[in-house]
C-alpha cells in the first residue's frame, strides 16, 4: 500500500503502482515515505520460486508468498501500452524484442524507471506496514503502524495511497469438495506425469495449461459455463475442455456439470485473487464484499467518498492500459492533494458510485465486475485525463489496445500473443 501526503506520506506496496504515485506525489511537491516489505521493488514482476506451505493459501498465519508470477509469464499487453506517458517501455537490450514482453523485461523496466526519477531514495525496504487508521479524537491525519525485523514504530500522516495491489490472496472455488488432496491455487503450482484439473479459463489459466501440458500426464480445463462439451483443445492430444465442476468426492474423482468424470492427482485454482487491506482500519467506512471482489464505496474507484482526499486507492480497476490508467489516478490524486483539482461533494460521490451500481445491475453484469473496466475502459481514462487538463489518451494507442480484443475474439486467449501484428507502430503518447 502507498501511504501519501500533502506534508508528509508513506506507503507499503506489493505492487508497481506506487512507484508511479510516488512520483506523481513528488513532482506536486509532496514530501513522499514509501513502505515496502520486499527487499526490493517490483512486487507482482519479481519471480519468487518459493511454495506455501499452506497449499490453498487459506491459513491466515501462514508464511506468504507475495509474488503470483509464474515462470513462464509474459505481459497481456505489447510493449508499446507497458509505457508511461513520458517513460517508454524500451530497454531490451536483444534481438528478442517480443511484442508481449517476459516478466524480467518487465522488471527491469521498473527498476530503470524508479532509478531515473529517484524513487528509490524515497523507500524503507522490508518494512511492513500493519496498521493504517484515523487519528483518534477528530484531528485530521492517519497514524501508520509498521515493523521491520523486531522494531516496531508508529508515525502521523497528512493522507494516505493504498497501492499494494490485488493478486496476493487467492480466491478458491467454491466446489463441493471431500476431497483435499494436493489442491493448489495459481501461485504454487509443480506438475509430472499427473493428471490435472485447472478450474479458470481465463488468461493465466489457459496459459498454465499449455505450460502443463508439455509434462503432465493430461490437463482437464474446467470453465465456469455449464454448457461446455468436452472436447479437445489447442491441438494437444493430452488437453481437453469441461464444464464447470459439480463436485470432487474423497478418491479424488471430479465430476462435471454434464456428467463426465476424471480422476485428478492435483486440482489447479486459477480462480483469481481478492481485495485484501488486513492494514486498514475505518470502521467499516471502506469494506471489501461480494467474497473479496468489491471495494466501496469509491468515486471512480479511487475515492472513498466519505474519508476523501486523504484516502484514496490506486490500481483497483481491471482490463484496460493499466500502467497507463495507474500515472492518471496517481496524477489526479496528487492534483487533488495539491488543490489544484477539486472533489465532487461527499452526497455527489455516492450518488455517482450509487449510479454506476445500478448501470451494472441493468445490464446484467455481476457484482463481482464491479471495478472491470471493459468496454468502458478508454471512456474512463479520458475522464481521469480530463480532470487534471491532459489530452484524451492516444488515438494510435487506443487502436493498437482494440485491435488485441479483437485478435483475442477471433483466435481466443491462449494464442492470440503469438498470431497478433500490428503494422503501425509508430511512437505516441497521451
């Protein structure tokens, strides 16, 4: 989590969104502490080899493992929407320049950005922090708690950035299961000449499952639909697609929705993750709900109505450009810490957040989409750029963004990485 100020900030983070706020902060003239418990930055991008020992991460005193990078990751998005606006995603220093970049290009692309604007200086490395809360007896400020080895200590801030990210805790399906025999959720993950289940086609289910497959005896695909056949996928002889899963007895069967049955040696969650601030204290003023999927109530996902300014979130939405939608909200935010831009009223904010809760329902759309940007996404960005009086974002970014959704319509997520081209790179930028 960032923790940030008009006088004074700090901020604890897993996540690469505080080094943007942090340098937004400092360019408004803030006076910025960052809190980060790693022994180095780059949280998500930093690959850690290391397994729980809680398999399904359900033991809340369990030694975590932060980072949910898998081995073989490479970025959603191509390179040329993995840049700042005035920081551009180019340090391969190769021939091997992907248009969907690995994850140590991605961290060493951090590092260079924390290093050029001095972001490093700004942070207390493995230092975490456990408790973040209003001062008490209605003077203005938040009292940060936080440790590092034995020491503890607590200090007062003007206003808080919490940035550390939403892909630490995983959410499990809710199957029912007699059955716990080596269960694992996406972060620990080891496969050989077993047969797996993978509960989750989304991206970084299908791309375990092709990174499986080449090792293990078969891969069994579960998706969330209940009218999927079964059937063979990516030309794999030992791939297949199902349904969702009815239920896993104790032997370790899996039987699906429509009646098919496998036995598994390991069932794979590739589920997703929860909303998760064990740090914040505001009597329940701020909440996370729907099974860990929303946080509110937030004007636009980034100010609780009700504590703004002095508290805000970055990187709560999802699918979009999202370095480039973290610089925007860590721009507003410092503006709006500044003065230079003003907030709606209390009743306005929640009457807007009242507003887009009820455009959901209407259209049919889970609860648990709530912070989804898709297919609003570009509409979002160009409203946070117009609070703080930049341009729209790039119409040749934003064409590069839309031709990747349709290349993933016509030839899905798992191959759309290697079969996507887009001939006019050409530079721009917000």
């Amino acid at each position: 989590s960032i923790v940030s100020s008009h006088g004074r900030v700090p901020e604890s983070s897993s996540n690469r969104s505080w080094r943007i706020g942090s340098c937004e902060l400092q360019r408004e003239g803030h006076r910025v502490v960052v809190f980060e418990k790693s022994n180095q930055l780059g949280g998500l991008w930093v690959y850690n080899p290391r397994v729980e020992t809680d398999l399904l991460s359900l033991d809340p005193n369990r030694e975590i493992v932060h980072s949910s990078l898998y081995k073989s990751l490479r970025t959603n998005l191509p390179r040329r929407l993995m840049s700042f606006s005035d920081y551009s995603f180019d340090c391969a220093e190769n021939g091997n320049r992907l248009n969907f970049p690995e994850h140590e290009e991605v961290l060493k692309f951090l590092n260079e950005f924390a290093n050029d604007f001095a972001i490093n200086e700004l942070i207390r490395f493995n230092t975490e922090v456990v408790r973040v809360a209003p001062v008490e007896f209605g003077e203005n400020g938040w009292v940060v708690e936080s440790k590092s080895e034995e020491l503890s200590s607590e200090e007062v801030f003007d206003s808080v950035v919490i940035c550390n990210g939403h892909y630490t805790t995983p959410r499990v399906a809710n199957i029912p299961v007699t059955y716990n025999k080596s269960m694992l959720p996406l972060v620990n993950y080891y496969f050989c000449i077993q047969i797996v289940v993978v509960i989750g086609d989304g991206p970084s289910g299908l791309d375990i499952c092709r990174d499986i497959v080449t090792v293990a005896k078969q891969v069994h695909l579960s998706t969330r639909s209940s009218e999927i056949e079964v059937s063979k996928l990516d030309n794999y002889e030992n791939l297949w697609n199902h349904s969702k899963i009815d239920h896993v007895d104790e032997s370790g069967e899996v039987t699906f929705l429509d009646g098919s049955s496998i036995h598994a040696d390991i069932i794979l969650h590739c589920t997703g993750y929860k909303y998760d601030f064990p740090f914040l204290e505001t009597n329940g003023i701020v909440s996370v709900n729907d099974e860990g999927r929303v946080v509110g109530p937030l004007y636009k996902h980034v100010f609780p109505p009700k504590l703004s300014p002095c508290l805000s979130f970055v990187s709560i939405p999802y699918q979009g450009i999202v370095f480039l939608m973290f610089e925007l909200q860590a721009k507003w935010i410092a503006q709006v810490l500044s003065g230079k831009v003003l907030l709606p009223s209390e009743e306005e904010m929640l009457a807007d957040v009242e507003d887009h809760n009820r455009q959901l329902e209407e259209a049919g759309i889970p609860k648990r989409h709530t912070h989804r940007l898709h297919p609003h996404e570009m509409e979002y960005m160009d409203w946070i750029a117009a609070q703080i009086g930049m341009p729209s974002l790039d119409a040749g970014l934003k064409e590069i963004y839309w031709s990747i959704y349709k290349c993933v319509r016509e030839v899905g997520y798992a191959n759309y990485r290697d079969l996507w081209v887009f001939e006019n790179l050409t530079q721009s930028s917000l």
